[in-house]
C-alpha cells in the first residue's frame, strides 16, 4: 500500500538497526521486494504507517494509469499458458503494475535504493514471474552498487515462462528441489536424490536458490514443512549437497493456511519472535510458537558440515531401502534414515581414521563433543545405527 518501511513489525529505524546489527553479526540482510503489485483490496484503507489507498490509487506514489487493465475477467490471470496474461493481469485481484513504465520504474527503483541506503544486502523479487525479465532488468540497472538478486519464479510445466528467463538478472529459487524432496518421503525412489540438480527442470547450481520449505509452500502442502518427521533428514541432504545455494527457513507453527503470527490484541503488533526449544521429531506446537528450524541443532551443525566440506566432489553414493549415504571426499561424510526402524550398517566415510562427533545427534557441535562419537576405520569406514528419521554426519572439522 506504500513503500514506507513501517509495518506490524516495527518501524524504519528499528528495521535499520536490525539490519546493522546483523550485518555486525557477519549476516547480509535480503529484502523481500514487492515489486510487481500493490494492493488486492476493493475497499479503500489504511496502513499501519497512516497510508491510505484506494484499489488503484495510492497518494504520491500512482494513479490508475500506472496500473495495467489486461482486457480478463476482473483483470485476472485465468490462463497461465498464456505469457500476455501472467506478465500483464492481475494475481489474485492484486492491483499490477507497469513495470514497462519508465515513471514505475524510477519509483521502485528509489524504494529499492532506499533499502539499500538502510543497509540491506539485496533482494529477493517477489512474483518475478508475473513481470518480464526485461522490465526487472531495466529497475537492476537503476539500481546502487551491486545488490545481489533472487528472483521468485515457479516453475510450471507447461507454461511459457520458466526460471531460465531470468537467469540474466541474478538467482532464482529452484522450487523443483522443494518439490522433488516431498516425492522423496517414501517409496521405493530414495536413491533418485543423486539425480536432484542434474535434470532439465533444475537452473544451473551457480543461479539456483533451494528450498526444503518456504513461507508459501509450507501452507499448499507442496513441499514439506516442520511437521514431517523427514525434516531434519531432507534439510540436512539439502546442507550436503554441492548443488545450488541453501536456504534455511525459520518460521511459526499452523494449523491451517491462514493462521498467523501472534500479535498484541490491543496494539495490532506482532509480538518479538521467541525460539521455542526442539525436543525431537514428535514435537507439538501450539499456534504461533516460533519453531525457528534453523537452530535445531542437526540443522545448525549441518551448516557447518557443509562449510568443512567445501567443493569437495560427492563420491561413495549407497541407497538401500529408506537409507542414503553419501561422502563429500576426504571432508564429510553423512547418513540418513527417512524410515520408522533403525537402520545399521558399515559406510565408506573417505576419511581419515580417528574419532569423529556426530553432528546428527543430541546438542550443536562446540569445543567438547557432547554427542556420540563414532570410530573411522583405517580403510575408512564406519560402523553404526541410524535411528529413526535419523542422521549421522561426520566431517573433518569434529574429528575428536
């Protein structure tokens, strides 16, 4: 309704202050842009800032002819086979812009620049689908310094526009990744993870974003989300894989599609996010508890799997049943059970003998190793038990 950084959330200057203590932190902040669209709303209103609006009408920022009228239905998109329909009506009732027009772009780009001036890092374009990749080009160029950019592109079999379309303007989310792993859950295909990020459904590793879950896909049900017990298993394959760069969701607990964050009664302001402790994978949630996936700590020393690893290749692949394994040469080395019953074994790990932490299990590595160990043969390999929706992850950096 506005491009005033003032929200339920917070205001600019708390929103900057975010940003820089992250930044002091060694973390970037990506915005996520709404570029494509405002508002879906008939009936006029007012935003959190004091912004009013109007369907097509927004003071000081556009009037009706800043907006398209595609000739559909209502001005929706009805068929998405059709490039003139997804690129020019409306999503979901909401108002679309012409991002063809010079007057729209300069007004995006002085939001995006305006961002950047508060310190974000770059940005994730919402709904880059429904704009053409040339009109996203023209607001990059606009733009100051050089911000990177992730654009919002699902993929559609079928359909005229794909992500490739946009690989010229910076990454894309690779929604097949998500979609692939929910395939993966069961059945007798678990070894088809080897062949995630190598068909023609997937852009280049270099460009592509991917995703167990996002704030979208957790609610349709297209991919998993934190009540699958698989979670961990499949984040963790994600963190071991040398394909693509991951992305770590963290969010609330849900009961249905429009559940939302907990807010105050009185203010209308969502109350500061509090972690709410992991306990395994039969947790209960309540609506609104932070389940902050990202700090569970299989996921957190993933993170750090990943970085040991570096570009080592992927070599000694083994699936049997609901077991993978797979090592990252001479650096890491993980195991995984997306199964109920325990599965034992010996793998090759491809590294060095010794005594290794587990970062599958119990607390985040630190300086003393407070999970089980596991012994590394001469020749390389381990010998163990993954229990249930299990990981066992051995990396050269917890050698103990």
């Amino acid at each position: 309704m506005s491009y005033l950084v003032e929200s339920r959330l917070g205001n600019e200057e708390q929103f900057t202050n975010m940003v820089q203590t992250c930044k002091d932190a060694g973390v970037d902040i990506i915005a996520d842009a709404v570029i494509n669209h405002m508002t879906g709303q008939e009936t006029p209103g007012e935003g959190t800032a004091g912004s009013t609006y109007e369907h097509y009408e927004y003071p000081g920022i556009y009037t009706r002819e800043d907006f398209h009228d595609c000739g559909s239905l209502n001005n929706d998109i009805t068929v998405y086979t059709d490039r003139f329909e997804v690129q020019n009506c409306e999503l979901v009732n909401l108002a679309d812009l012409k991002t063809e027009s010079e007057k729209v772009r300069n007004t995006l780009a002085d939001y995006l620049n305006h961002l950047t001036e508060l310190g974000v890092a770059g940005f994730r374009i919402d709904a880059a689908k429904h704009m053409p990749a040339k009109d996203i080009a023209a607001v990059i160029e606009k733009l100051n310094g050089e911000p990177t950019i992730i654009q919002e592109v699902i993929r559609g079999a079928g359909e005229p526009i794909q992500p490739e379309d946009y690989l010229d303007n910076g990454g894309v989310f690779e929604f097949s990744w998500g979609k692939d792993m929910k395939t993966l859950q069961k059945g007798s295909t678990f070894k088809s993870f080897f062949k995630a990020g190598t068909r023609s459904t997937y852009a280049p590793s270099e460009s592509a974003y991917t995703f167990v879950e996002n704030h979208d896909t957790e609610r349709n049900n297209s991919t998993l989300t934190y009540k699958d017990p698989q979670y961990e298993v499949f984040t963790a394959l994600m963190l071991a894989s040398p394909y693509g760069t991951p992305v770590l969701y963290s969010g609330y607990a849900f009961t249905d599609h429009d559940t939302g964050a907990v807010m105050d009664p009185l203010e209308g302001t969502i109350f500061p996010a509090q972690c709410t402790e992991r306990t395994g994978v039969d947790q209960q949630y309540t609506n609104g508890d932070y389940t902050c996936q990202q700090d569970w700590p299989t996921i957190r020393n993933m993170v750090a799997w990943r970085a040991y690893a570096g570009a080592a290749p992927v070599v000694e692949e083994w699936s049997e049943n609901d077991g993978l394994a797979f090592a990252r040469e001479g650096k890491s080395f993980i195991a995984v059970n997306r199964g109920i019953d325990p599965i034992s074994g010996t793998w090759q790990t491809t590294l060095p003998a010794g005594e290794y932490c587990d970062g599958g299990a119990g607390t985040a590595w630190n300086d003393v190793c407070e999970n089980p160990t596991h012994t590394v043969a001469e020749d390389g390999t381990v010998s163990g038990e993954i229990p249930s929706y299990g990981v066992l992850a051995l990396t050269v950096g917890q050698q103990h």
